[in-house]
C-alpha cells in the first residue's frame, strides 16, 4: 500500500510537468509569433454584463487548506482524522469549457512527520464550465492520517498524534448546476474566463453525487510505541445523491474589482455499507440516511483584461453521517483559498484539441462564439 501511494504521488508531479513542458515554451514566446491564429480576445462581450475571454488560455497559481477530513465513530470512540498536509498549492488551467486543476503535493517537516505521520495524497479536478450550466468532477486519495483529538484520550499527548498510517480513502465527488440569469457569469468566479462588468445575481438548481471508501483502520500507532493490529475494526463504502439549489450574486467595482458570495442549501440519501471484522468474523450493514447540508460563502478579487487574483473563504455545515456507525465525509470547517492568475494567446497544443473534441461532440461548442 505504502508504495500504491508513492506511485500516485510521483504520477501527479509528472501530469503536472508535461503540462509544465506543453504550455510554458508557448506562453511567453507565442505572442507574436503566430503560434495560435486566434487573436487575444474574442467577442470582447455577449452584453453590458459579460465580457468574453475563453479564447484565451488562463493559467492560475492556487493555495487552499481544503484538506479532507474525517469524522469517525469506531469502538465507541469519535475520532477525528486527518491526513498531514496543511495547504494544498495547485496549477488550474482554463481554456473555453474546460478547466483542469494539477495538485502539488508540500513537503513536511521531519519534526512533523514524526509527530504525524506519512501521508499520500492525490487530488485531480475538471470543469465543465457552459453558458448555463456547471458541471465539477473531483477524484480525491489519501493515504496515511493521525487523529487531530489525540489529546480527549491520551492527556498531554500534543503535539506527538495517535497514526492510523495505513488508512486510505478514495472519494469520487461532482456537482452540475444551472443558473437562470443569463446576465450572471458563473465561469468568471470558478476560471476567470470571463470578467462579470456590471453586478448580477442569479438562482442555481443542481444536484450533488458522492461515491466514497474508508479502509486501513485495522492498524493503528501510538504514541512511542510499534504499529498494533486492532480488532475489531470497521471498513466503511457509501454513495450520496443530494439536490441543491440557493443563490449566487457578484457586486463589480470599476468593471474589474468585485465582491461575491453564495448559499447552497441541500437535502438528499446517503446510502452506506459498513463491514465489521472482529478476529476470523465478519459482518456487514447495510443503511441509508437522510440527511442536510448547507454551503455558502464570498469572495474578493480583481478580475482584469490580463491579471487576475483574489481569495475566498467558505463554509460547510452538514448533519450527513451514519445512525449507528457514524461517518462525516467533510465535517463541518471554514476553508480559504488565494489565487493569481494571467491569460495568454493560446498555443496550437492547447487550441488544437479543444476543437476537436467541440467537433466532435458539437454540443460543446459555445454558441456565442
């Protein structure tokens, strides 16, 4: 499992340097040498309320604490786990309706890893971003997690951190969206490939999916002490289906600076399996849930015809999680995240297959355009 990890680890960093290697010698050499037959900017607007840069190639740099974490309910005890990563630092690369978001895994500290744990994590993102509707697939892994409330039982433990060093989870999260208002840009907050000139808001309807598994927690390592094997101990396997809906808004300063914010209530089943083994027995139950969630959220940034950056902060609150054998995906927390980004005349290696696939699936296309 340990070198499972590694491997996907290593995969990451060379997804992100072919990108690196495809993109880079075109960006700052391809302005005026012809590289791409498209001019700068497109259709500068579709109205007063949207100015139109998908043509164009933005590269973002982002740094985020959106870290996944877990509350579990085993033998009695709630543990709070969490894998050994404080920020995550990612390249986001949009071009018309596709925006794909490339992790970059920090190192820790020697100090930290001591006190903490290993841990492997791997986080791919797309989006699908059309005129009214939204679509985000995520693809999350870790491997390696401590339990953050080490302290409720064992007293005076901190900073050193009970390890589960070979839990792992694999969660498959998307949403899809529609917005109503045509004068409102949602791709002008998530990939900045248009600019939002005059203020909007509109009404969003859309659903949530959520496919994930827990396993590794037959092993377990204290403080000083060698890896022990537990028993019993719980794996856990489940799908959630939510429908959404709630408001997003954008107040534009000077056509370029704005202010936005979000609310996203949600209501849907959570449907779970949760296998118990306890020496050479095993067992396995079978529920669902109801459950609610409310998303919501601002954000601050400028947004220009070159440079764009800003941040945001969100929140989560969700009662989602198991009756009997409680399991909280994404407990409740405040996230934050910073970004800067440009747009460049993009390079035939970027324009090229992004038409191909509009000519090929012609539902893609923007009609706009």
């Amino acid at each position: 499992m340990i070198r499972r990890g590694r491997r996907i680890r290593n995969h990451n960093y060379w997804l992100l340097s072919i990108c690196m290697f495809l993109f880079f010698p075109f960006l700052f050499f391809g302005q005026d040498t012809g590289v791409s037959s498209e001019p700068d900017s497109i259709l500068p607007t579709f109205n007063e309320y949207i100015e139109d840069h998908k043509k164009q190639l933005n590269i973002k740099f982002e740094v985020s604490n959106d870290i996944n974490e877990f509350s579990v309910e085993d033998g009695g005890t709630d543990l709070t786990l969490r894998p050994n990563l404080n920020l995550r630092y990612a390249f986001v690369f949009s071009y018309k309706f596709l925006s794909v978001r490339l992790g970059l895994r920090p190192n820790t500290s020697k100090e930290d890893q001591e006190n903490k744990g290993e841990s492997d994590t791997y986080r791919f993102r797309i989006q699908l971003l059309f005129d009214n509707w939204s679509h985000l697939l995520q693809y999350d892994y870790d491997r390696g997690f401590y339990l953050d409330n080490t302290s409720a039982l064992l007293k005076g433990s901190e900073p050193v951190r009970i390890q589960f060093p070979y839990m792992t989870t694999n969660v498959f999260f998307g949403t899809s969206v529609y917005k109503w208002n045509e004068n409102y840009s949602i791709r002008a907050i998530e990939s900045q490939t248009e600019i939002q000139t005059k203020s909007a808001g509109s009404f969003v309807l859309g659903v949530l999916y959520n496919v994930y598994k827990l396993v590794g927690l037959d092993r377990i390592l204290y403080p000083g002490e060698e890896i022990e094997q537990r028993d019993p101990f719980n794996e856990y396997y489940g799908a959630s289906l939510a429908a959404t809906g709630g408001y997003y808004y954008t107040f534009v300063m000077n056509q370029n600076w704005f202010l936005n914010g979000f609310a996203l209530p949600s209501a849907g089943i959570d449907m779970h399996q949760t296998k118990t083994t306890a020496g050479e027995q095993q067992k396995t139950r079978h529920g669902q849930d109801f459950f609610t969630s409310l998303d919501y959220g601002a954000g601050i940034g400028y947004n220009g015809k070159k440079f764009f950056f800003g941040g945001k902060i969100k929140n989560r609150w969700t009662n989602e999680k198991f009756n009997k054998d409680k399991i909280n995906i994404q407990p409740q927390k405040y996230t934050f995240s910073v970004y800067f980004g440009y747009r460049f005349r993009a390079p035939k290696t970027v324009s090229a297959p992004v038409d191909m696939i509009e000519d090929k699936v012609p539902i893609l296309k923007d009609d706009k355009n």
